[in-house]
C-alpha cells in the first residue's frame, strides 16, 4: 500500500491548492522560456526566411537590423555579376506605425524587389503582390485583411495577400511592398520638403559667384537630383551557386573597399547579441527566482504534511517500519506534487500561448528540462521534512493520546 | 522458552546532581505464553523498562535478549533493532496509535507488508485477524470513525500480524472504561494462551491484572516480585 497516497487523501484540499499554485508558478516559467524561444525566433525570422547567404550592407555598419544601413540599389547588378552569385535583390526594412481606431499597430516594412529574394516565404490568403505599386502582403498577426487599405505616406496601399509568422526582429508583424513602394515611403518627401529643399539647393550654389554659370547650373542640377534620389536599399542580400562559396564571395565584394559582407550566420548573430542578449539574462533570472520559489513553497508544504503526522511516524518506527519506508513515503509526496504541479503548468501553458501578445514557442526540450529541474527542485525539498521525520524518537509514540 | 531476560538493567536520566535513576538492577524473564504485568504508578519505571525492551530507549547497563538474541550488553550489540521489533515483537499503545489515513485492514495488512509480505497475501491475512477478534465488520472504516474500544481490538490486532514472540503493552486500557478494559485484558489472556506469545503489560491500574500468570510491582525504579 502506498502511504504517501494514502496520506495525501487526508490532506487533500490542501494538497491540491499547492499543486495548482504550483503549477500558476511553472506555467510563468514555461511561458518565460517561450517567450525567450519566441524571442529567439522572431529575432532570426527574417533572416531565416530569407533564401540569400550573403548580405551586403554599407560600409562600416552592422545593417540592416542590428545598425541602419544605406547602399544604392544598383550595386545589385555588380553583385550579381559576382562569380558563384546566382542572383542578388535589394530589400529594405522601415518600421511604420499606422493608427487603427483608437489604437496605433506597428508595422515591419518589408520592400523587395518582385521576382527577387527577401518577398513573403508564403502566402495564407489572398496572393503576392504582383503590381509595382500600390499593393502589399501583411501578416496575418497583424489583423489586417485582404482587401484592406493601409494609408502610408503619401499613397494608399491595398492588402492583396496575407502571409504568416514574419515578424520584425522586435516581434511586431511585418508587411511586404515593392522595393519602389518602400524607397518612395522610406525616402521620398513631400512636395513641401522637395519645394524647400530646391530653393536651399539653388540658393548655396548661387553664392559660389566664381563658379561659371554653365557649370554652376549642372552642378545645382546634379546635387538636386542627387538630394531626391530615393533608388537606395538597406542590404543587397544574395543567393549562392554554392552556399560553401560564401566566404570567398564575402572576401571578393570586400575587396571594393566600399561594403560590408555578411553571412546569414553572421547577420544572425548579430541579431541575437543586439536583441535577445539582455531579455536572455532578464528572463533567466525570473525563471530562477521563481523556480527557487516554487522549491521552497514544496519544501514548506511537505514539512508542515511531515509535522502533521510525527506521531504516526513514531508509531511506524516503533512497529518496525524501515527509515526507507519514512523516507519513501516523504519523498513521493513531494515528487508527486511537483509532478502534478508540472502537468497543472503545462496544460495551462499549452491552451493558453497562443493568446499572450508576444510570439511565444513551446520547445518539448525546455520542457522536458524543466521537468528534470523540477524533478531534482522536489527531492531538495523533500530533504528538510525528511530530516525532521528521522529525528522523531519512537517513543513519543508511547505517550498518552 | 524463555523469550524475554532482563538482566541487572539500570537506567539513569541526566548527569551530575540532576541524574535521575529511573531503573535500578531490574531482572526480568518472561517465557512464551506468559502474561506479567508491570504495575506501578506513574515515574516508577515502568514505562523505561518497556521502551528499553521495545530497543527504543538506550539502558545505562545491563543485558537485554531477546528470543535468545542478545540485543543489549552494556551497549546495544549492532543488532537492526527495528527488524528486531518488525518480526518479533507487537506493541499495543495506550492511545492505540492506529495510522490515522488508513482504514482498519490497511492498518493490519501494514505490519504485514513491512515485513515484506505482499498485499494479495497481506489483506486476507489481516482480514482473518480482524475476524479473531471480531472486528471485521469495521474493516472499510477509518479509526476515527470506529469506537475506543474497536480501535483497541484493531490495534492489537496489528500487534499480531507479524507472530511476535514477544507483545508489548503499554497502558492498553487508560483510555478505556472499566467494562472495556477488562475485556480487552481477557483478550490479551486469550492471546497468550493462543498465540503463544509472552504478554508484559504495562498498567497503573491494580483492578486490571487478574488472572495474569505474574505481577511485578515497581517503585521507585526497582522491581518487586
């Protein structure tokens, strides 16, 4: 017969309130190691559904997420003529915020060129976009629908498609348009700016009056068409012949002196140490803080269960009962309430993550983790209501009732 | 057979000027079969001869065998005494001392499994031990929700599980009423007779111990005949 059990059912509304305590307790730890995973997940999302193993971003930056980046958009073409390239795309990447009722929803620009890499991996509803302007693909976690209209900057976009789980590093749900759309939404002005900007142009150079007229108006026309220009990107991504080759392609488009080269693994890299390092260390220290609560809180409950019956334990020493049997019974009683308190959590945790705002990823490895540290949280706290239990003389079980 | 001796035990409580000498030079032999009393008030030492007995109460000197096992000599002799209470002793308890989480069988089938036993064999043999001493009927209950008197019967009932050669009394009817406590003292009689255990029963209460085979009286830590 099994004494832990049969003690339990004595005890056992208060049993079952530790264990759903317990177990509110580990579902913010599995949650906590979802969010990190999410995280995780979200951070590398784009670079991981990117098809390119190469990123060229400007010189002396870690673009284009980690730091801003801005290249012109033609240097794809040399890129691309890069012996093992197959093909190389400018993207760019913007976050906007965009009103919605009373609320505001922020956005993760997505622009890409049609036909080339860094455009939605795949489509739910709707299609891709297909027109150079106007129309965009949004994720699905963004609540727009096909067919919505999303006012930005100066146009008005239409929702043809929707995709799913591509969000920005920072976990906001992303949007793809057409590179054109987004270097007009990123760089173009208003025609307030562009008027301005002419007349500051035109002005600083009718003051070089040493400078030939012929010349001076060329110039002036240059430096405005220059100031206007918004054919830049953020990155030129590129996919390889041979994903191997990526080191030597990298080391060939340095040599210009004008580029920085990432590889994926790099670009990803970066993104982890910019984004997850501190949340990293943040969220570990809450998941320790509560594991060591819920330690203790087992730890109390079994030794107040241990106090309960210290004349019943006088009693099975006095008749024989081994310290094995004592200890047994203790220590099942413990493991059976952070095994109930795991299987509370995760039950809990598993209808409910999909509901929390931040991406939140299940890992059947975290978890199985997490079950051995509870596991070995519940022997540790076992240990004190088990030394109480062995020091109990048998024979205060002689004394009177 | 001789299956209790006592030899020259003498056990003293605190050092110095506080030492209380609570048994002095106590000789004892109790045969299979036989029913003694210990009677005395309360402090006389009574209660520390049982527990040095029972091995759970270190003497200061002496001897102690037990079924011809010498389980103390001026020391305890490494024996696993709790084994040694596990197959050869019962005890029965003024306050019963029934596990309170289970029910009546699973209080009997517990010494038995303790012992090793298994519990398809532990509970029909329980069973016919709450049958022995007409309690069966209770079998489902929990202690608390049967009488003073059947938590007795149960109690002892659990002190013969394991055949002890040696059943150990304490007080078994202070919380009894009268009536009660003569029938639970008949039953021990019967028990002595039938199970051919040696019975020492522990009892302030001289009304108790008729028809005993001996009755040791104790005063002061010292046993008279």
């Amino acid at each position: 017969m099994n004494l832990a059990i049969r003690d339990i059912r004595r005890h056992k509304t208060r049993f079952l309130l530790t264990c759903i305590g317990l177990g509110l307790l580990l579902t913010v730890v599995m949650a906590m190691s979802g969010i990190y995973r999410g995280l995780i997940g979200d951070a590398t999302r784009v670079v991981e559904a990117t098809p390119a193993q190469i990123w060229v971003v400007q010189k002396d930056t870690r673009g284009p997420f980690a730091e801003s980046s801005r290249l012109p958009e033609d240097i794809e073409h040399s890129i691309a003529a890069v012996e093992g390239v197959r093909r190389a795309s400018p993207v760019s990447f913007q976050y906007v915020q965009i009103p919605r009722g009373d609320k505001a929803i922020r956005l993760f620009l997505i622009g890409y060129k049609l036909g080339g890499i860094g455009g939605p991996p795949v489509i739910v509803a709707g299609r891709t976009i297909t027109k150079k302007h106007y129309e965009m693909v949004a994720d699905r976690k963004s609540g727009y629908a096909v067919g919505d209209t999303i006012h930005l900057g100066l146009e008005n976009y239409t929702v043809v498609g929707l995709t799913q789980g591509m969000t920005s590093p920072a976990g906001d749900p992303a949007a793809f348009v057409s590179l054109a759309d987004a270097q007009i939404i990123q760089f173009q002005l208003d025609n307030d700016a562009i008027r301005n900007n002419r007349e500051r142009v035109v002005s600083t150079y009718a003051q070089l009056a040493s400078m030939n007229p012929f010349m001076r108006d060329k110039a002036t026309t240059k430096a405005l068409a220059a100031a206007e220009n918004p054919h830049f990107a953020n990155a030129i991504v590129a996919e390889l012949e041979d994903p191997s080759m990526g080191p030597e392609v990298a080391n060939y488009v340095r040599r210009w002196n004008h580029y920085q080269v990432f590889s994926s693994e790099q670009e990803r890299e970066l993104l982890l140490k910019g984004f997850i390092e501190k949340s990293q260390k943040q969220l570990w220290l809450f998941r320790t803080i509560l594991v060591i609560v819920s330690g203790v809180i087992i730890a109390l409950i079994i030794y107040t269960l241990t106090m309960d019956k210290l004349r019943e334990i006088a009693t099975l020493k006095i008749i024989g009962a081994a310290d094995r049997t004592i200890i047994n019974m203790i220590l099942q009683q413990s493991l059976l309430m952070g095994l109930i308190g795991f299987a509370v959590g995760y039950a809990l945790i598993k209808k409910t993550y999909t509901l929390y705002p931040r991406t939140t990823i299940l890992q059947p490895l975290d978890m199985m983790v997490l079950l051995g540290i509870v596991v070995v949280i519940c022997v540790l706290a076992s240990v004190l209501g088990i030394w109480r239990a062995l020091k109990v003389d048998p024979g205060t079980a002689l004394s009177g009732g | 057979m001789e299956v209790v001796r006592v030899e020259n035990l003498t056990k003293i409580y605190g050092r110095g000027d506080a030492q209380t000498l609570a048994l002095i030079d106590a000789n004892l032999s109790v045969e299979s079969g036989e029913l003694i009393a210990l009677l005395g008030p309360s402090g006389s030492g009574k209660t520390t001869l049982l527990t040095s007995i029972c091995c759970i109460n270190e003497p200061t000197r002496g001897r102690i065998e037990l079924d011809g096992v010498c389980v103390f000599d001026e020391g305890w002799t490494g024996m696993d005494v709790r084994a040694v209470r596990r197959q050869k002793m019962g005890v029965i308890f003024q306050a019963y001392n029934l596990i309170p989480f289970l029910t009546v069988l699973e209080n009997v089938a517990l010494m038995l499994t303790l012992n090793g036993i298994g519990q398809d064999e532990a509970q029909p043999r329980a069973l016919e031990l709450l049958e022995y001493l007409e309690i069966a009927h209770r079998w489902h209950h929990y202690p608390s929700e049967i009488s003073g008197g059947e938590q007795q019967r149960v109690a002892i009932a659990r002190a013969l599980a394991n055949n002890p050669k040696v059943l150990l009394a304490d007080e078994p009817t202070a919380a009894l009423d009268t009536e009660r406590g003569k029938i639970v003292m008949s039953l021990l009689r019967r028990l002595s007779r039938e199970k051919n255990a040696a019975v020492i029963v522990v009892t302030h209460d001289v009304r108790m111990v008729e028809g005993f085979d001996r009755v040791y009286h104790i005063a002061d830590g010292r046993i008279q005949n």
